[in-house]
C-alpha cells in the first residue's frame, strides 16, 4: 500500500527524518512511535504531500508520490487526521462530515449554487452517507450536535468520520489518542480496529504505547529522525535499544 524509500527532510542543517525506509501493507495497522522530535509528525507531513521531501522515494498504491500536493494525495485515496484536532467552528458533527464529502462531489460549484435537481440529488446522498459513517463511529446521536461542543473522544470520532468521507485506502492518524482519557481511548482503540475491518490501512504515530501495542501489526521506531527498529509489537517492547530510549525519556 505504502512504501518508503531512503526519505529524508531537512530543517536547516537539522535532519528531522533521516534516511527512513519502511513498508505498509494493505489490510494492516502500522505505528510510528518515538520520543517528542523524533520526526513522527514531519514523517506523516512528507506523506501526505504537506511538506516535500529533501530526498527519497514514496510510492502509494505502487506511484510516486513524494512532492505531491495533498489534494492530489488525497484524490489518490489517502486521508489523514492531525495531531490537533481540526474542526469547523460553527459546524454540527454531520455537516463537518458532509464537507469531506463534498471534496468528492461531482456537481460543480455553478451548478450547486443554482441548486440544479442534480445537485440536490447529490447533496441528499452526501447527507446520507455522512449520517453512515457517523453510525459507524458510534456518534450518530450527535449529528446534530456542535463538533467543537462535544467531548474530546467524540469530536476524535468526527474527525475520523471526515477523514472516511473522502473513501481512503489508507489512514493516516496523528496521535488519536492525544488529550483522551482511558475510556476514551479504548473507544477510539475499538473503532480503529473497526476502520481496518472495512479494509482500509492504517499508520498511526502514537505516544501511548498501551494503544500501539494492543493494535499494531508492526511498529516503526523513530529516534531523531532515524529508524531504529521495525518489528512486532511483542518483539518492539524486548528490544533493547527502545528500552534505552523510552527509559532515557522517563528520566
Ligand atoms: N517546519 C519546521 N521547521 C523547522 N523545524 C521543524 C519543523 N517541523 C518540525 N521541525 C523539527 O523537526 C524535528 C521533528 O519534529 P516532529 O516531526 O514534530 O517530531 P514528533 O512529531 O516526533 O514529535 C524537531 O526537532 C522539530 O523541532
Ligand atoms: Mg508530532
């Protein structure tokens, strides 16, 4: 599904991911974890087309894609969500789900504004699918609801539902379960897994190790900028050099 080839971005005379090469394969959830700078974040940016790499190859779906612009990632089937949470003020939880469908609409702006019976023929289906994918994330009882008025765990579900909107092959996930609690965080643990059943691939960076091992089929570890281990979730927490890490860390 994915596969990274020697990629490297430079800030400045710093290398925030340096020289990095690893696999996604389709139907399977992979993690990126690391320290804070490790270059996760700057690692998903290069994905997804919102920063260009200095150097290397990544291919989507068999194509290069480094230097793409995100739309032109996404229009190819990759969707992702950030680190922040990103929603519309002024927004319920079904519109802001609606807006990532209407990226894929095929009546124009033109013929939206003339409100032509093609048009509202598709703006009924958009409401239809976007009330689906709230279904599917278990918050269909706030479609109506503000987004940024619900709780942290649910506006996560929404964002996830946007992110659906747009029929990905892969998943890109910024840290899901950042500011959540543990409940919520099972929650969002139990609909990521839900998200790989419908066949869609998932890479997660993620700081609580507890999700990343529960979930992951394999797991990259990225230490200033490098890889420094890929492997199991069982054979991740033996290895060493990750211990070091993650200890130097807690003191
Ligand atoms: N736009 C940028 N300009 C300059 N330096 C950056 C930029 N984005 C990230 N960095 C630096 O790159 C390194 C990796 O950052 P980041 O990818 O955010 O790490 P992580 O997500 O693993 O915490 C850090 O040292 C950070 O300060
Ligand atoms: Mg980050």
């Amino acid at each position: 599904m994915l596969e990274l080839q020697a990629v490297h971005k430079k800030f400045g005379g710093l290398h925030a991911v340096n020289d990095v090469s690893f696999s996604v394969n389709e139907g399977t959830i992979k993690s990126v974890i690391g320290p804070n700078g490790a270059g996760k974040t700057t690692l998903f940016n290069l994905i997804a087309g919102n920063l260009p790499p200095t150097d290397g190859t990544i291919l989507f779906q068999g194509k290069a894609i480094q230097g793409r612009k995100p739309h032109q990632v996404a229009a190819r089937g990759m969707a992702r969500t950030f680190q922040n949470i990103k929603l519309f003020h002024g927004m319920t939880a079904l519109e802001c789900v609606m807006v990532g469908c209407h990226t894929q609409s095929k009546a124009g702006f033109i013929s939206g504004m003339l409100n032509t019976p093609f048009a509202r023929k598709e703006e009924k289906a958009i409401r239809q699918r976007s009330m689906e994918l709230l279904q599917l994330l278990e918050i269909e009882e706030f479609a109506e609801v503000e987004a940024t008025s619900l709780a942290f765990g649910q506006q996560r579900a929404v964002e996830l539902a946007r992110a659906l909107a747009l029929n990905p092959r892969l998943l890109l996930l910024d840290e899901p379960a950042a500011g959540l609690n543990i409940y919520e965080t099972a929650e969002i643990s139990r609909l990521i897994c839900k998200i790989r059943e419908m066949g869609v691939t998932v890479l997660l960076v993620e700081h609580d190790m507890s999700l990343v091992m529960e979930i992951s089929d394999e797991v990259v570890v990225l230490c200033f900028g490098e890889k420094i281990a890929e492997d199991t979730p069982e054979n991740i927490q033996q290895n060493p050099e990750v211990i070091r890490i993650y200890l130097g860390e807690d003191e």
